[in-house]
C-alpha cells in the first residue's frame, strides 16, 4: 500500500535511512538520537490534499523525506541530517555547534541511571546513609537545565531516591536522598556531587546515616486496608460497532475526516482535518510543553523541564489498554522510534481512538405541551498518555457533532520531590509526607494551530463583548453592548481578557457567509492561564518566551514547528516564538500559524500525593459563522431519548 505524505515513519525508512548514513560515515560509530519522519513543505502538499478532498486523481505525492539527529562518537560532534529515502540521497548533512544538545533517548537515559548507580563515589555517599537491610537506593536522571552560557558539556542532573520494599509499584518519590550526581552523559565522567538543601536556606550538608522514615505509597496491595467494595460495574456497551471508519491512518466519523499522525517529538499528530468536505485546519499538536520549578535553592534553580523538545512526547507515550485508558469500541494506532543503534522499535497502541457520549448536545422543551427535543453529544475521542517520568499527562482531542473540538489535557502522576528536614517547611513548596517536600511549579503548554477555515488565506482576530456608551437616541437607558472586533494585522502576541469576554477567530475574509454577512470563521475558546512566574531576565523565562505571552500569531514558514525552538536541552534562550513574531510580518488573509499558550500553576497539596488526582485544562474551537444554522440539524439524530410523556 502506497503510503501518504503524512503517514508516520515506518521501520523500513528507519532501517534504509540509518543504512544510508552508516555508508556516508564508514569508519565512523554513530549514535543515534532521533530518526523520524520529516513532514513534506506545504506547498509541495495541499495539491496533493486538495485533489484528495475534491475526489480528483492525486498528484505524484512529496518524496518521504527522514530527518536524523546523530552524533559521531569519534569526536562527539553532533549532526543533523535530512535523507530522501526513495532517491536514496542524503539532502541535508550538518554539523551543529557545541553549545547544541540534542533530545535524551531511552537508552541514554538507563545509560546514565546505571552509570549513577555503580559509580564508586555514589556507592560511597550510599553507604554514609547506613540504609537498614533490605533498602536499595534508584534515581532519575534528569535534564539538567542551564544556569551558565558557557557550559557545552551534555549533563544529567541524578536524583537519588531511597526504595524501602521491592515492588513494581513502588513509590521511591517518598523517601529522597540528600545529594545527587552530575555526571557528562558523552564522556560518562562524574562532574560533581551536588548536596542537596533540606531547609529555607541555600546551606547544605554533607551525606548523614539517614533517619527511617515510612515511604508513602500507592499500590494497593501496599496497604493493608481492604479495597472499596461499593462500586458496582459500569458498562459502555457498543453491539453494532463503532461508528467510526479507519483506512490506515486515515479517520472518518459523521462529517469529520482527518489522518491521525505520530512522531516521536510531538507524539499524536491531527493532519487534513475536514468537515463535510471542508477544510478546517491543516495540522493540529501540542509543540512544546515547559515545566520550571519555583524552588530558588541550588540546585533546584535549574530544575526546568522541556517535555517535548527535551526528551519527546512519542518516545515516552503509554501501550495503551482497554478498560482502563480506553473504554467501548476501541482502534489503536502504532508508532515507530528508532533506538540509539538505528533500528527500529514498535511503540504498540499509542493512540486510541473511540467514541463516547458527552452528555446532551442540545434541548429544547415546548413549554406549551410539554414535548422536548433532546440530542445526546457523541464524541469521538483521539487520546495519548506521556510517561515523564514522575508525571503522566493525558492527551485527547475530542470532535463533537455540532462540528466543535476541544483539546483536552489531563496532569496526573508522582510530584517531583525534595528532601526537607524534620519540622521544616519552606515558603514555596508544601510537606506532602514524612521527610519529602514538593516543589511549587507551572505546567506550560504551547498549542501549534495551523488553520485552513475554507482554505489557506486566513486572517485572526480578538471579540471583546463592552458596553456601548450612553446615548439619548442609541442607548438610553445605559443596556447596550456591543462587540468590538480587532483585526491582529502583524505578526506578535495578545493578551486574554476575562473581563472583556474576549475570544479570537480565524476566519477568512474571502468567504461570506450569506445569514449573518459575515466572513466564515472558527472561534478559539482559550485556556485562561497564570503566564510564567519567574523573572523575565532569568534563564527559565529566556529560553520559555512562549509561556509569557497566552497567544501568539506568526507567518507560516516551513520548519517552524516548536514553540522554544528545535533544540530545547541545556538552551540559554528561546529560538522559537519570540524570535518568528519579531519579523512583524503581515498575518492578514495569509497562510498563518496561531499559537495558545496555556497551563496550571501547581501549588501541590498533601492530597496530590502519593499519586496526583488528574488536573484538568481544556482547548475548544468552535464554528463562529462556518454554517448557516446549527450543523447537526444536517444529520439530525434522535439517541437514547425516551418518547413523550403522555398525561
């Protein structure tokens, strides 16, 4: 079967890409950091889709081009490469600068967390703790974040934790060491043994015998209480299937139609979505996610996550299950990685996709006679689940019938913790168990919207809902508002504003809708965000410009995909965002790209521990003028409704 242009890697174009590589480099060991599938330019693209929408016979398709980041370990360097898999030729071979650090790798990471392990000096501060029998000690590695423009060397910040039972479900998060190593991940040197505060100063102490303390865990069969027994089976039962049709990645549902993507930076990917043969948006993903902690103390400063672009959301996504991440009828996609040798490796059902009913869609009673009209809301639900460590995040977009989308985020997981002395607690983290303190932090997403509203010419705009003035003749009695439109004409950012109602369109001005005479558009209902705390001169806000502004508005370029920039680890500034909006360039009736910045500002509570209760944030776009009434009534359904109630 001939694949599409925005079909995900397959093992083959893994295994031709490396092979391709290795001979361009014959004496050379290469390790691998990412090989996936680079999507085709824009423009190389919409006429093949545009042919495929309209039913008209397809254009050659783009060349599948696998983008490569390696490096060579002779002399360390670190090399991006773009290869043409069909033609067999390397198109692009280029050696970055030394201050660049490429994405983690699974296997980078256990590299490193057994390197930490057997390292004779860890062993030794291991042994200082005077651990009772049976205790073992594990630890995280961690990105180690930036807090000097000159340093060029690939670290990992190791934190320590103590397991006091052998379990697959241990909580080590409970019982953190006192001190954690640095290690250089391409020399595999110690750089330094850093010891960890434990009080609302800076000061430090050297490695103690520690005091036993009772880890706090979440297994089940850890607890010696018996499980709830009042919940009684619930069922989603689907006899006739779903309603939903799959053709590889390809997803038809009512009028929706659209290809579920996935690479191993973003993870899902929503390409060509359409509604009843209209185009809506060109590409939908989250670009980047920043996770910065507001403990001041060294080295906590540094402790700045970029989930995305520092590790990646398709390399660390859950082999999904049914009855627990996914219920009813479900369909799961699979995804490919490649590992640091080059092969390739199956990541089996990392997206499912299923329907589900989201309560009432619309109703309307009759008061007159009683007779109601009830729709219930089906949806269909395309989801992925993100390991990162301490933290799941649960991806989903959701489509609705009345032509609505929501994206939905869901925080859920083990806090990321320090250790804290007895009776101790400090002003910007809470105690959440014995000896472990959590750290206050932010979630910041970006979402990459790259719309097509009726086509690729589109222009945003913000509404404000304000009071029109008082006027003898227009508004007397002082009751009118209006609402003010505000056409974004350059390229830049703008501000949320709950007090105005405010709410941002893409529309396209080259398309009028015939009742309400005005242009086509779809509304975005923004996620109202605390923007990044920390001090604009410090690094964490410098190389997270994106989480300072809620939305942004760009030209569309190729490549322009990540809200941080393409190299996110150990970066000392934003080359994303920040740097595209400064071009000013003009963004009305253009091909654009609209960014959301939205998050939660987590203030941990003892309940959010052991395991965190999900934190809930939601995305929604909405037709604002895209019909000419409500577009269920195209494909009226009546479901599960009960007939009317006779007297």
């Amino acid at each position: 079967m001939e694949l599409h242009p925005f079909d995900p890697v397959t093992p083959y174009e893994i295994e031709r890409t490396v092979s391709i590589l290795r001979s361009a480099f014959p004496q050379t060991e290469l390790r691998f950091k990412l090989v996936d599938i680079n999507e085709p330019i824009k423009s190389s693209v919409i006429p093949y889709l545009e042919a495929e929408r309209l039913g008209k016979s397809l254009p050659q398709s783009p060349s599948r081009v696998v983008q490569v980041l390696f490096h060579r370990l002779d002399n360390g360097a670190f090399i991006k490469a773009q290869v043409d898999v069909q033609a067999s030729k390397i198109l692009l071979l280029k050696t970055l600068p030394k201050e660049v650090q490429g994405p983690v790798d699974i296997d980078e990471m256990i590299e490193i967390e057994q390197l930490c392990l057997k390292h004779p000096a860890v062993l030794a501060e291991i042994e200082k703790m005077k651990l009772p029998e049976g205790y073992t000690v594990c630890n995280d590695p961690w990105i180690y974040g930036t807090d000097d423009a000159n340093e060029s060397r690939r670290l990992f910040q190791c934190y320590m934790y103590i397991m006091e039972v052998q379990h697959d479900e241990t909580n080590h998060y409970s019982l953190p060491c006192s001190f954690s190593p640095v290690f250089d991940a391409l020399s595999k040197e110690l750089v330094r043994i850093d010891y960890l505060p434990v009080g609302t100063d800076a000061a430090a102490l050297p490695t103690a015998p520690w005091k036993v303390m009772k880890a706090v865990e979440y297994a089940a069969d850890l607890h010696k209480i018996p499980m709830r027994t009042d919940l009684k089976p619930y069922i989603v039962n689907q006899p006739e299937g779903p309603s939903f049709m799959t053709s590889g990645n390809l997803v038809t549902w009512q009028k929706w139609r659209f290809r579920v993507g996935f690479n191993s930076r973003e993870g899902m990917v929503l390409h060509n979505v359409t509604y009843d043969g209209r185009n809506v948006f060109y590409r939908l993903a989250l670009s980047e996610m920043a996770v910065p902690y507001g403990d001041p103390r060294r080295p906590y400063h540094r402790k700045q996550a970029f989930d995305v672009g520092d590790v990646g959301l398709g390399i660390t996504a859950n082999q999904l299950s049914l009855g627990c991440d996914c219920l009813g009828h479900i369909k799961y996609f699979d995804g490919y990685r490649s590992d640091s040798k080059g092969n390739p490796v199956l990541l089996k059902n990392v997206v499912c996709l299923h329907e589900q009913d989201g309560g009432l869609q619309y109703k309307h009673t009759n008061y007159r006679n009683s007779t109601a009209t009830v729709v219930r809301n089906r949806q269909l639900v395309v989801q992925m689940i993100c390991t990162l460590s301490n933290y799941e995040y649960i991806f989903a977009w959701t489509f609705d019938q009345a032509a609505g989308i929501e994206f939905e985020v869901r925080a859920t997981g083990i806090l990321s913790t320090m250790p804290i002395a007895e009776d101790v607690t400090v002003p910007w983290g809470t105690n959440v168990g014995p000896g472990v303190m959590a750290a206050y932090h932010q979630h910041m997403f970006s979402l990459r919207i790259d719309p097509a509203i009726d086509g690729y010419a589109n222009t945003v705009l913000y509404e404000d809902s304000v009071a029109l003035p008082v006027d003898p003749d227009l508004n007397p009695f002082g009751t009118g508002y209006t609402a003010q439109e505000n056409i974004i004409a350059k390229a830049g950012t703008a501000n949320t504003n709950i007090e105005a109602g405010r709410v941002f369109k893409i529309r396209n001005d080259n398309i009028i809708n015939p009742i309400s005479r005005k242009p086509v558009a779809y509304k975005i209902v923004p996620a109202p965000s605390q923007m990044l705390i920390m001090n604009p001169d410090s690094y964490n806000s410098r190389r997270a410009a994106f989480a300072s502004k809620p939305m942004w508005i760009t030209k569309y370029q190729d490549g322009e995909l990540y809200a941080a920039g393409e190299f996110t680890n150990q970066s000392t500034q934003d080359t994303g965002l920040s740097s595209w909006a400064e071009r000013n360039d003009a963004v009305v009736n253009e091909d654009i790209v609209v960014w959301h910045t939205f998050g939660l500002t987590h203030n941990p509570r003892p309940e959010d521990f052991p395991v965190m209760p999900v934190e809930k944030i939601t995305v929604g776009f909405k037709p604002n003028g895209f019909f000419e009434k409500n577009c269920k009534f195209g494909f009226f359904l009546r479901l599960n409704c009960p007939p009317k109630l006779k007297d």
